[in-house]
C-alpha cells in the first residue's frame, strides 16, 4: 500500500485529503506544517508527498529545498504541490525550489488521485531500471568482466538514477513538445495516467485533465463495460459499483475491449480522438442538454467536458469514439 504523506495546515481540508486518499487505498500520514513534514518524512519513508504551499513554520517550497537537502532518499520522493495561489510569482517561487507538480486548490479530486498514481508509477519504474542495471553490474562481474570497474559502474549509475528522477516530474515540460501519439488501456487507473500526461499538452491543464478524465471514465465504463446510465445509478445506490468495475475489467468479453487515445497536434492545438469498443450510446441529449443534463452523482462527464475543458467536442453516429480540440 503505498504511503502518502500530506502537508496542510488547515485541519478540515487535511482530514477530507486523508479520507479520501485511505478511501483510494493510500496509507496516509498527516503533518500541519513543512517542518513536521520533513521530520515525519526522515521516519516514516513516504513513497509520496502531498503539501500545500502556504504554511506556518516552514512552507511548501522550504519543505521542497529542505527534502532536496537530505539524504535517505528523501531527496527523490515525488512531491506534489496544492496552492490556491496561480500567478507567476508563485509559479516561479515553486519551480525554482525544485516543485514541479503542483495544482490549483480547489482541485478535483480525480486529477489528484490521478497525479498521484502518474508519480507513483514513474518512481516505480525508474526504481526498477535502477535494480536491473545493478543486477546487470553483478551478472558481469560473476563472469568476470575484468573491463567492469565497479565504482565508475555505480557511481555513474547513482547520477543517471538521479536525472531519471528528476525527468519523471517532469510530464507537464514535455508533453507540449509532443506531436503525435497513440495510447491504448483498459482499467481507470491506466486511464487516470495518460490523462496527466496529455493533460500538459493543452493551453488549460487542469481543466483539460478534468474533462480527459471524464471522457475516459466514460469509455471504459459506459462503452467498453457496459454499463448504462440506469445500472450504474442503481450500483452506487447499493455500494459496489467499484466491485462491479473490478469484476467486468477480469470478466469476458469485456476483458477482451481496449479504449485507444490518439493524440496530435493541429495548427497548434491538441486534437484527441478517444475511441471503445462498446456498442455506443444515444450521445445528443447529452451534448443538447449542457451542465444540468442530470442531478445525479453521475452523468455529467460529457457536460463537464463540453462546457468547460475543450474548445469543440463532436461524437461518431454510434457515439463508441469522440474527438476533442483544446
């Protein structure tokens, strides 16, 4: 289970970041300040940290310079930061402190969970090159590679280990200088992580990771799962939806159905055409019937995406593929 820290002096918005995070299955360790953060960190080891910027004793940027500063590994623990500050200053004083993930409070909870689980994956997989590089070190020397010098070997790994984990915070300076790519997944989970990253390649992130996520949902749920409007009310009124979710991802033929993302660039903007394999759905009432389409806990992804995350959003006949421009 992996271990978020969470930094944020104001103690009702801390308390609903920890239920959330331990509903999402995070083990959760709370702070009031950077400086109790930072102790907490030296003991508990934290596979994430999730900080507000604005605190007493020590603030969000100190904590980024102080864990920057330590050893233990604690200088490459994913750091995302939460602010309800947006202008340049601030930009500039978190960036230049080393936080580059950081997000406008108040924030929807999807990105977040989101973000996280992106930083999550990357820290693991440049973890796992790390091992294997090492692995290989030792399978080369078991065959006793006299050209193999064992501290050149490890301290040149240690530095490139370092920059892979400086790039993997990285995703928002270098999707836009993507101009073309083709994604394919099946589980939200997997759907939350290409929509941080495509997210980065829109003029508006956060929004645009909204209505990304949204659609998505959509597809895997509504399209490939198939679910209708009228099931999933009924699942959430019964408590498992998330268990219906799990038991059609692993069940035929739905395990069988993939959602592909494609992705380009078009006179500057994102174009993204999002496609499923469902049977498609009845898609105008929706575009027709803007944000108060539904006054369900449901329903609204669509409205969400048309009213405020993209510049144009248009359906095939069937409604299984939709394509957006930012």
């Amino acid at each position: 289970m992996p271990r978020i820290l969470v930094a944020e002096d104001e103690e009702i918005l801390r308390d609903i970041l920890a239920e959330e995070l331990v509903d999402s299955g995070f083990e959760v360790i709370m702070a009031e300040n950077g400086q109790q953060a930072l102790e907490l960190a030296k003991q508990n080891s934290p596979d994430l940290i999730l900080s507000d910027f604005s605190m007493p004793v020590m603030d969000g940027a100190e904590l980024v310079k102080a864990l920057q500063q330590e050893g233990s590994g604690l200088s490459t623990v994913p750091v995302i930061m939460l602010t309800a500050m947006s202008d340049k200053r601030t930009e500039l004083t978190l960036r230049s402190a080393g936080a580059i993930n950081f997000l406008k409070k108040p924030c929807d909870f999807k990105i977040l969970i989101a973000a996280i689980n992106s930083q999550l994956g990357l820290h693991k997989n440049i973890q796992k090159h790390f091992r294997d590089r090492v692995n290989e070190f030792f399978v080369l020397q078991s065959e006793n590679n006299a050209d193999v010098d064992k501290d050149e070997f490890l301290t040149d790994l240690a530095g490139r280990h370092q920059r892979f984990l400086k790039l993997a915070s990285l995703p928002r300076k270098l999707t836009p200088f993507l101009e073309e790519a083709h994604f394919r997944f099946q589980s939200p989970k997997e759907a939350s992580s290409v929509a941080v990253f495509l997210s980065h390649g829109f003029e508006d992130p956060e929004t645009a990771g909204i209505g990304l996520v949204e659609l998505f949902y959509n597809a895997i749920e509504h399209g490939n799962l198939g679910i209708d409007f009228g099931l999933k009310t009924k699942l959430l009124a019964d408590g498992i939806w998330h268990q219906e979710i799990e038991r059609r991802l692993h069940s035929s033929p739905f395990n069988q159905r993939w959602v592909t993302v494609d992705y380009r660039k078009k006179d500057g903007q994102a174009l993204v055409v999002i496609s499923d394999e469902g049977e498609g759905f009845d898609w105008k009432p929706f575009l027709e019937g803007g944000i108060q389409q539904s006054e369900e806990r449901h329903g609204r992804g669509i409205a969400i995406a048309v009213n405020m995350a993209f510049k144009e959003l248009s359906y095939n006949e069937i409604g299984n593929s939709v394509t957006i421009l930012g």
